[in-house]
C-alpha cells in the first residue's frame, strides 16, 4: 500500500515539466480560461430542477481545456452510485451506505473500476463520486452517498474506490471537502469542531483517499468555522495541499461553492466548476488590479494541467490495450457486480427461531408482501447522484424471480384492514417499508419560488425512525401475527426499538441498485448467505444520537458521533456496529497480537461449524485504556472479509499501523503515539459480547 | 341443457366490455375471465363468492374478480332486477402470459369502503349501461371509454392487490378445471370422488387441497352444488320421478337427496317443484333473464336523474 502511495506522487510530478510546456505557450487571460466550467449556469442549473429535456450531466461537463495548447479539459462525470450520464446504459450499484456495509475494499475497487469504464464510455475523464462525509447524525440526508459513521471504514471504502477508479485512467474525485453533513443547511450553515474531530474523526478518510493517489478534491458548500469551504485557506492550502502533499487540483462544488475570487484562488480553490462566474473575467480584473499574482494562477493551471496529462495518458494506454483485447464497456458483467455488492452487503439483523431463510409451507405457499415500496424502483435519491439504469429489478420483481411454487400476493398496504387480512390468511408476510427520494437525499434547492414541485430529500428532520404510515403497518400486522418479516428500505439508519420485538425477522437493503430485488430474492430464499454488517449503530432512543439542529446556521461537530458516542454514555445500543447475522455460524479461538516493525497485528481462527458456506467479517476494535486523553473505549482498526465453506476454518491476520492508534495532540498540532497498554479486540460487531480482548505493552522501536 | 359452469362471457371484442339488466334466477358455481361487476337495481340477491355468502339489496354493488368462483341466486320471496358489467382484463393490461391477476375489493356490505364511497360505482355502472340501450351505432365506442375510466376509478380508490402465480400453481388451476369438468359429466357416479381421483391419478387429499388451493371450496361442496343444479333444473324442466332424478344426479340415497336439497333451498324436492317454480328458460343462460328494456331504462334514468341523493355528494373528483 505505501509504496503505492509513493508511485502516484511520482507519476503526477513526471507531468509538472510537460504541463509547464504547455502552459508557456499561454498567456495570462488563457490560463485564467483553464481555472474554470465552461457550461452556463442556466443549463445546470435547469437540469438540476429538471427544467429540462436533458437531465442532469447527461453528458459530461467540461471544464478548461485549451485545444492550441494541447491541454485536454476536465470532462465531469458525476455519481456516487454510478455513473450519472446518459439514460438507461449506465450501471445503477448499490448506494455507498450499503456498500460500506459490503466491508469489503476488494470488490468495492472493482466496482470503482467498473465505473471508470462506463466514465470512459460516456465520454468523460473525472468522476465525482468518492463521498466520505462522515454523516454527524444518522438523519443526514446525503448518508446514503458515504460509506457509514466510521472513519475508518470510510477511508478504506473511498480509498478503494479512488483506486478501482485511477486504475483505469480516470480521475478519481474526493468529495465534499470537508464537515458536509448536513443537507437542507449546507448553503448556509458553518461547522466548528474541536481539533481532535477534526483530525480524527471528520478529516483521516480523507486523507485516506488522497493517499491512495486521489487527483481531484471537491470542496464543500458549507462553511468551516466561519469560512466557506470552498474559499478556505486552513482546509484546502494548509491542510490539504501542504500537510497532505496533495499534488492534484481542488474544484468548487457546483454553482454556489465561492462567492470571493480573490479569497477562492489564494486558499487553494483551483477550478470554478461547471460554469464560470468568479473566475474567468472576474479573476482577470483581479489580476489586472493587482490582487492576484500571476504565480497564483499559474499553481492553480498547473495542478489542473498536470492532473488532466498523466491521466490522458493513462487513458491512451488503456484505450490502446482496450482495442488489442476488443474489450468495450461491458455493462452486463457490470451489472452482476452490482449484484454480488447487493448478496455482500444487505444486512439482516434479526432472524428469530431461524424464519429465514424461507423453506417449506412458508417458501410455497401463499406470500403476502405489503408496502408501496416493493413495487417501486427503490435506487437513491433524485439529486446529482441519480443514476439512469436500463432496468431496476423492484423487491417484488425479485422475490418472484427466487420463489418457486409459491402465490405471491403484493398490496401497497393503504388500506390497514385489509392488510391485516391478507397478512391473516398468508403463510409468510413480507413487510416492505423504509424511505425513498422523498423522504431524503440532496435537497434542491429552488431559487424561483417553486419549492412545492421541488420539495424532496433533504435531511430527515422529523426523526429516524419509520414514517407513521409504516410504523402503523407494521403495528397492525403485528397484532394478528408475530413472525412478520421486515425489509427496510433507506440511505441511513432506521429506528427499529419501538417494533422490533413484535417481527421475527429484519433485512436492511438500504438502496441496493439495480440489482437489488434480486439480492433480497435470494437471500430470503436461501440461494445466497446475508453476510452485510451494519456500518452504523442502531441506538435504542433517538436521544443515544449526537444533538443537532437541521436549520442552524452554526453547528459544533462533537467528537463523540455513532457508537462512540453511545460507548462513552454507557448506552446499551439495540444493534451495534458492524453487527449482522449470517444463515451458518461462525467461532473465533485462539487469539494472539504483536507488534512488528511500525504494526500491530492481530489474529484469530475463524471456524464455520454451522451448515452452509458463508462469510464473515473480522472486525479489529483498539482502545488505549491509560490513554493521557480521552479516547473511544475501541475504535474499528482493521477488518477483514472471509470466505468459509461449511465446516471450514482459516486464521486470519490483521493489522493496524501503529501511527494509526495516536491521538491528534491538539497543542503541537501533531499525532502523538503513546508508548502504553493497549486493548486489542476481535470479533463481529464492535459489542463487547461479540469481541476477543487482549492487552497489549506497546513498545517504541529502536 | 349444458351444466358447464365455466362461463364463457361473450364479449364484443371491440369494446372488451360486456353489459346487461338481468332478473336472477339462479346460477350455480361459475367462474370466467372478465371482473363482474353486478349492481342491484331491484329485489335483493345472495352471491356467493367462494365460500363466503353475500346479500345484496336494492343500492349495493359488488365486483368479482376474474377467475374466481361464484354463484348467484335470487330470493323466491320477492322480484329483482341486476345490473352486470363485465370487464375482459385485457382491458386492464393485464396479459395472460404474465400470470399477473388484480383482485380488487369492491362489496359494499362490506367494511372495506373506497375512498369515493359504493355508489360512486354504482351510478356509473348505470350510466354506462344506460348509454348503451341508445342506438347510437357508435355507442360501442362510448362504453369502451366509459368502462376505461371506471377501471381508472377502481385503480384509484378501491383496495386491490395484485397476485402472482407461477407455473406449478397455474397447473394446479388448470387441473382444477379438468376436475370439474370430470365431475360435469360424471355426476350420476355415486362413488364420483374415488372416481375423478383414479382418473387423474392423485390422492384425495391431493384433490382436496389443489381444488381448495385454486377456488376455495372442497371437492365434495362442489360436487353437492353440481348435483343441486342438476336436480333443480330436472325438476323445474322435467315430470321424471324423485328416484329417477337423484339416481341422476348421483346422490345415492333419498335420504342425503333430501338432506341436501332442504339444506340449500330450504325446501324439500317436491315442494321446489309444486311451488310452480318450473319454468322454461331453456332461451336464458343460467337464469340471467332479459328483461323488457323499459323497464330498466326507467330504473337507470331514475338513478341518474336523482340530483339530491347522497350519490351526488360522494362522486369524487380527481
């Protein structure tokens, strides 16, 4: 991994000579054209509130570029579920939410890599769709977007996908940096947090991603203590291009993400992106005022221009070899991937007197689904990172393609009374309900007064739990039956306290793409294993959660978020995080730690001694008990996904890097690591009952 | 006299819609493709719909489904007069490949109300029918939209869920039928049961649950009601002695004969034949009964006309 880390760096500074080559031939006025979108605001903008017969980025958007010169543009593709342009050819994957709960970078670089073929067919040369926003709270609109509550799950996760991506020639764009958690106030809201959040718990998966080679970062609407995000000299000059060694460019979020041109291009903000407003002319009155050196421009064109090169050839490569293998896009094998993500991470949470999978009278005869969303194609929000399929294959659709022999019976669950009759006379009740694009996602926002035909998404302000329309579904099923099975639709994490006692089992499927009925087909039917974790906890009161107010324009970031945040009160969650059931079971035994050279490593005998095949996810928990400051009693360190055949058993290694495991120390501003006892933990889920403890001497190396 | 009771809806394929003002008789268990939907204009009726037993009065209106079994009796006490509109799911884009059958909740003696209120529904059946007894040569046309619409309203404000079948349970219905058709013509069989059972070479308990599974009632209901009919119609049609026709019929002693048809009718064999109730319908398909076309114009425009019932204020508008 490191050396990779090291080999990207080099490969983008082997361009620094050719893009100033290119640059030479430029004037000043042409250079200041290369810092900026070259769509008009009125195009975007009206595809955004669907104004228009294209949706939008059905094509990608461009950006600089300098033909004379040799200098190719930005071509902007968006997405975080896939690629966003064109209609009804691009792959719809499972959201990042459900792909976090997948724990397993492996195939999420694959499906970064799929993703970067259906970019290049589309035409375009980024890809905007690494989010790794720690959502602050669960009800943050946009969670669907990022890989869960866990820093370190979401650099893993955002780094493998900035690999699957690059790989393949494709700018992998890092997004929204940074402190973007909160949907409906991003315009507007500024966020304080303490140095430790900060650079340990908002800020390390970005990093993450950029040490994995990320080319482009995008910058946030919102502010950070008290400055714009995307004008924001700490964050993107500091931080990230000085700390961080970030060689590649920063581009502004869309539209509104600057309103200072002079104060933009100083901090760092390298390319106004897709239109130009406050740099192009803007920028070069500033320049002839005096405002602006030209060495500033002249950074900024050549980080993009260096960028744009390395990968154009990395593109020509790839394409080269594309033609000598005749291997095109290849959407179908795509779409299988985004199956295989679906069966990895749907998660299933409650499984009682082992209802599922279904077999016998229950898997053949008469099946009750109920709930509108088992018949709608359930992939995501509607905002920019919509994804336009050739097929979504709906919940029903799959569950009629896994049963054999049964009668499926589907009502949308509007009428109670009749619900409960179906559900009466039904040998197996299937109960489909969550959120879709109304309920959350990005919020759109209206600048012409037309906020009733916009109103959607947004963050969940009412609360996390079940709209009342589903919970009274499920309470009227639940009173002429008590082994319902509940599958729940949605980007975050969904209350279940108030019902969970009363249904036999819960799948969560977040959204899961195109594919994603098929997956639930399969695994309530038992041709697949569940085998997803949750990538968040599920407390048992709303009041376990951070505090926040959706409409605040100012809003502190606690350290304490998610399951640490319930650790630390002592609260008991209802299901913790990285929890999730399988159809076998699995042992841990014998576990051993060491340290080696600047690591530590765990490892443990995992044994499948139920009656299938199935995986299981090694879960790595460290705390420093004696720490000098308060820490999270254990935090995810390392995971590992394992593949075990019935009665199979294999050790598995992991390890965690011994710089990792300091703390942010807040008055040298840098990582301190302290030379104590450390709690190693194993298991599968980050609850103590499911974990192995071992204390550890951490001792410096010579 | 044919004692199919698979009835074959003669529809006019233009409009996929079938319409008629009917005074019920009788009809015994039957079932067909097109959703009926069937209004009391006049009297009172008893429909059967499976093995649940509905009583309609003058006002109500009820769908069934397509392909459900049901049966549909008059009361001896007093005249009626019904209303039948009948759908082709065709219609309702429903196509026979896809195994995909919408069943909607429309009773209204029952709790489950739509959210426009019954006679929404039943005054637009009126009007539909209504339109059709013009002679306008185009009327075809009008009914097609008009019944459009009505599928339009039931999507909108009637219960409905939507059933799935696959290949092993489409089979399982079209055994059924063979099944029945076996008992049609079988019926005089005393040991019919062991019978239909050797024939198609399944245990009893295999008939039972299949015939159960796919229409709702036991093989030996649906029997009884067979024979039923048949003595019935023997009765009502024929001057042949009691012996003849329960030898006929198949019900092995006078004893259950008797037993059987009280227990339905109410009467016992000789008082259903005394009671004058023979009459000649051999022109009328199972007791649906043309009535003079005034008549029921008069009731419709009746309906239609009243401006301050309740109907007006539950109509609804999208």
């Amino acid at each position: 991994m490191r050396k990779k880390q090291c080999n990207k760096i080099l490969v983008r500074d082997s361009y620094t000579e050719e893009a100033k080559r290119c640059l030479s031939k430029l004037n000043i006025s042409e250079k200041i054209e290369l810092l900026s979108g070259k769509m008009s605001l009125e195009e975007v903008r009206d595809a955004i509130q669907n104004r228009r017969k294209t949706h939008y980025n059905e094509f990608p958007y461009r950006g600089g570029g300098c033909e004379k010169a040799g200098i190719p543009p930005v071509l902007f593709v968006d997405g975080t579920r896939g690629v966003v342009c064109g209609s009804g050819k691009a792959t719809c994957f499972p959201v990042s939410v459900l792909r976090g709960a997948t724990f397993d970078p492996i195939l999420e670089r694959k499906i970064g890599e799929a993703i970067a073929e259906e970019v290049k067919a589309a035409g375009g040369n980024l890809f905007a769709g690494i989010c790794v926003n720690l959502p602050y709270h669960p009800g943050w609109g946009r969670s669907q977007e990022s890989y869960g509550e866990d820093t370190f799950l979401l650099g893993e996760m955002g780094a493998a996908l900035t690999e699957g991506i690059q790989e393949k020639g494709i700018i992998a764009c890092v997004k929204h940096f940074a402190f973007n958690s909160m949907e409906n106030a991003r315009f507007d809201v500024s966020i304080s947090a303490s140095k430790r959040a900060e650079r340990e718990v908002f800020l390390p998966q970005f990093k993450r991603c950029i040490d994995a080679g990320a080319g482009a970062v995008m910058s946030s609407y919102n502010q950070y203590q008290g400055s714009m995000c995307g004008q924001n000299d700490y964050l993107l000059r500091k931080v990230l291009k000085e700390e961080w060694k970030f060689d590649g460019f920063v581009m502004t979020d869309f539209n509104w993400g600057i309103k200072d041109t002079v104060l933009a291009i100083h901090a760092g903000q390298d390319l106004e992106m897709p239109n130009t407003n406050f740099y192009g002319d803007n920028l070069r009155k500033a320049f002839e005022n005096g405002e602006v050196e030209e060495k500033v421009i002249e950074e900024a064109a050549l980080r993009i221009v260096r960028t744009v090169l390395s990968t154009q050839s990395k593109l020509q490569d790839s394409i080269q070899k594309n033609i000598q293998k005749k291997d095109s896009c290849n959407y179908k094998e795509h779409q299988k991937l985004a199956l295989e993500c679906a069966r990895e991470g749907i998660t299933m949470v409650k499984n009682e007197n082992q209802i599922l999978p279904l077999k016998g009278k229950r898997a053949q005869g008469n099946i009750v689904i109920l709930g509108r969303l088992a018949d709608q194609e359930v992939t995501g929000d509607k905002g920019s990172s919509q994804v336009y399929p050739p097929y979504v294959t709906t919940i029903l659709k799959g569950i009629q393609k896994a049963a054999t022999g049964a009668e499926i019976i589907y009502y949308n669950g509007d009428s109670l009374s009749h619900s409960k009759r179906l559900a009466k006379e039904a040998d197996t009740v299937i109960v489909v309900v969550g959120n879709d694009f109304h309920d959350e996602g990005e919020y759109v926002k209206s600048d012409d007064g037309m906020e009733a035909v916009m109103h959607m998404g947004g963050d969940r302000q009412e609360g996390v739990g079940l709209k009342e329309r589903d919970r009274n579904l499920i309470m009227e099923i639940t009173s002429v039956r008590k082994d319902a099975i509940v599958v729940l639709l949605g980007g975050g994490m969904i209350m279940m306290q108030e019902w969970i006692s009363e249904v036999a089992a819960v799948l969560l499927s977040y959204y899961p793409g195109m594919e994603g009925g098929t997956a639930i087909g399969e695994i309530l039917f038992g041709k697949v294993n569940p085998s997803g974790k949750l990538p968040f906890v599920v407390p048992k009161r709303e009041t376990d959660l951070p505090k926040i107010d959706w409409k605040a324009k100012e809003q502190v970031y606690e350290y304490y978020r998610g399951y640490t945040l319930l650790q630390k009160k002592g609260v008991e969650p209802l299901f913790p995080f990285g929890y999730g059931l399988s159809y076998t079971t699995f042992t841990m035994y014998d576990m051993k730690v060491w340290q080696e050279q600047e690591s530590i490593y765990a490892s443990i005998q995992v044994n499948n001694n139920g009656k299938r095949e199935g995986d299981e996810i090694v879960q790595m928990y460290v705390g420093v008990p004696n720490s000098t400051v308060e820490r999270p009693e254990r935090i995810l360190k390392a995971f590992q996904r394992v593949h075990l055949k019935k009665g199979e058993s294999k050790r598995v290694v992991l390890s965690c890097r011994i710089e990792d495991m300091g703390f942010y120390d807040e008055e040298k501003g840098t990582v301190r690591i302290e030379y104590t006892t450390y709690a190693v933990y194993l298991g599968n889920s980050s609850d103590l009952n499911d974990l192995q403890k071992y204390s550890f001497l951490l001792s410096a190396i010579m | 006299m044919s004692y199919s009771i698979y009835e074959n809806v003669n529809n006019n394929t233009l409009s996929m819609v079938n319409v008629f003002v009917v005074p019920i008789e009788s009809s015994t268990f039957h079932w067909h493709e097109e959703y009926e939907m069937i209004g009391v204009l006049k009297g009172s009726i008893l429909v059967r719909v499976q093995s649940e037993v509905i009583h309609l009065h003058e006002g109500d209106v009820i769908l069934v489904n397509s392909n459900i079994i049901h049966a549909i009796q008059g009361r001896e006490s007093e005249e009626n007069l019904c209303m039948f509109l009948q759908i082709n799911p065709k219609l309702m884009d429903l196509q026979e490949e896809d195994k995909t059958e919408l069943r909607f909740y429309l009773d209204s003696t029952s709790d489950e109300k739509p959210t426009c209120g019954y006679s929404y529904f039943f005054r637009k059946m009126a009007l539909i029918i209504f339109n059709t007894m013009s002679d306008d040569k185009h009327a075809v046309f009008r009914v097609r939209a008009d019944a459009c619409g009505l599928i339009a309203d039931l999507f909108d404000y009637v219960v409905y869920d939507v059933r799935f079948r696959d290949a092993t349970v489409q089979n399982n219905r079209e055994l059924t039928i063979s099944i029945i058709s076996y008992f049609e013509t079988h019926l005089a069989e005393e040991k019919i049961m062991e019978l239909v059972c050797h024939e198609f070479g399944i245990s009893r308990k295999t008939l039972d649950r299949n015939v159960k599974m796919t229409i709702g009632i036991s093989g030996k209901e649906i029997v009884d009601s067979l024979r039923l009919e048949k003595a019935k119609q023997m009765l009502k049609t024929t001057n042949k002695n009691m012996n003849y026709i329960l030898d006929c019929c198949g019900f092995g002693s006078e004893k259950s004969f008797y037993r059987i048809f009280r227990q339905e009718t109410g009467l016992t064999p000789k008082e259903f034949r005394e009671k004058g109730l023979i009459m000649h319908k051999n022109d009328v398909l199972k007791g649906y009964l043309h009535v003079r076309t005034t008549e029921a114009k008069e009731i419709l425009r009746k309906i239609l006309c009243d401006e301050n019932s309740e109907n007006k204020e539950k109509e609804c508008n999208t």
